[in-house]
C-alpha cells in the first residue's frame, strides 16, 4: 500500500529537550516536504527537499532541522523545543511531472501532535 | 507572494442541503489548484484539482471550476451527507521556479453536518 509514514503520532515534551519526528513513503518520491497546521493559519511549509541530500526553507523554518540521507526518509528535528512549536505536524511527498506545469498531487502522512510544555 | 482566502467557518449543513465553500487565490503564472480534505484524526486527502482555467475538478459528487478571470476554485456538492462532515483545505502549487512543489493553503473550512 503506498502510503507516507510518521512517527510518533503523539508526543509530550518539554521545553529544550531534542526530537526527531520521522517521515518514511514508500513510493519513490522525490519530493518531501513538513506543514505545520494551527487553527485559522491552515498549513505552512516548514521545509522541502527536492531529492536525496537536497533540503530548502520553506516559509517557517525557524527552530527546525531537516535532512535527506535516504530518499524515502525525511525526519524533522527540533534541537531546542519550544512551546510555539506545539502544532500538529504532517509530512508529505510527491513526484516530478516535468511538464512545465506542477500537476502531481502530494499523499500527506496521518500526522504527528507535538505538545511541548 | 502567494495567497489563498477560503470563505470564514464554520459552515453547519442538514443532510441533503447544497455546499459551497469559496476559495480565491492570489499568484503568479498558472497556478494548479487543489481541494484536499481531512476527516477527523486524519492526514489530508486530495479531493480534486485543476490544473488549466476552465478546468473542473470532481470527486465523490464535489465539484469545483478554475476560474482565471474570478481567480476562483470554489467547492460545491449538491447534496451533502453525514460523512462529508470535515475540514476542507484550498490549495495551490505554483508552476515551476523555486516554489516548485509547494502547496499554499488555505485556513480550512470546518463542515459539519447534521443528519
């Protein structure tokens, strides 16, 4: 089944202590990307990457890290937590369509609700 | 840069009744345009797109037009079930250049509906 896999789904913490979030799709997606979602905000790009080893801002990318080792993971780590890091987190991917237009759809993880206290 | 503007929620609907949700967009080029959903406790779901003006868009008995000249994608359904109840999200991705492959959201209009 394809599908975009996140872990964990849940997560407790307090402030300044380190997380990783993973990310895992098993359709051999180029393209990954994180969104946060707060109420009344919808959902912000934090970062992208394009393909293994390739990683970009996206539009709120303060107090988060990305890397792309494998093509397949993409986990999102957040050094020093802060409480306006709590938010629910998704992860997604997508392939290429060099078409000249962007058409592909973008499959979304089930999310993951990061509280930090 | 850009933008997207859904109608304000949250929209409560009897089963049976008509659906719309604006959406206007604000972007340069050609954009495609996008409505995704989420069920409660979900991730979200592409519901339908666009990807040319004029171009309609329908899945699962939603419906939605990109109109260049309005700059609009709004989501209708005729009749509306229980099981539509959800948030729904706008969304575009630009063509091409630096913002290739992101997705711009809209706020999420909260449906509910009751039977």
């Amino acid at each position: 089944e394809a599908q975009v896999t996140q872990n964990p789904r849940y997560l407790i913490t307090v402030t300044g202590k380190k997380l990783t979030v993973t990310c895992s799709q098993n359709m051999n997606h180029e393209y990954m990307s994180w969104y946060r979602q707060d109420p009344g905000l919808g959902l912000r790009q934090i970062y992208y990457s394009m393909n293994v080893e390739v990683t970009d801002k996206g539009d709120v990318p303060e107090g988060y890290k990305v890397s792309r080792k494998e093509k397949r993971n993409f986990p999102l780590i957040l050094e020093s937590p802060s409480p306006n890091q709590t938010s629910l987190y998704f992860c997604a991917s997508s392939g290429f369509m060099f078409l000249g237009r962007s058409s592909y759809e973008q499959y979304f993880g089930p999310g993951t609700r990061l509280t930090v206290t | 840069g850009d933008s997207v503007t859904q109608m304000e929620g949250p929209v409560t609907l009897s089963e049976e009744a008509f659906l719309t949700i604006n959406c206007t967009y604000t972007a340069t080029g050609y954009p495609s345009l996008f409505w995704y959903v989420q069920y409660p406790g979900e991730g979200l779901q592409l519901l339908l797109k666009a990807t040319k003006a004029d171009d309609k868009g329908s899945n699962k008995g939603f419906e939605a037009t990109y109109r260049k000249e309005t700059t609009s994608f709004h989501l209708e359904k005729g009749s509306v079930q229980v099981s539509d109840s959800a948030v729904y999200f706008c969304a575009l991705s630009a063509a091409g250049g630096t913002s290739y492959g992101k997705l711009t959201f809209g706020q999420g209009t909260i449906l509910t509906v009751h039977p």
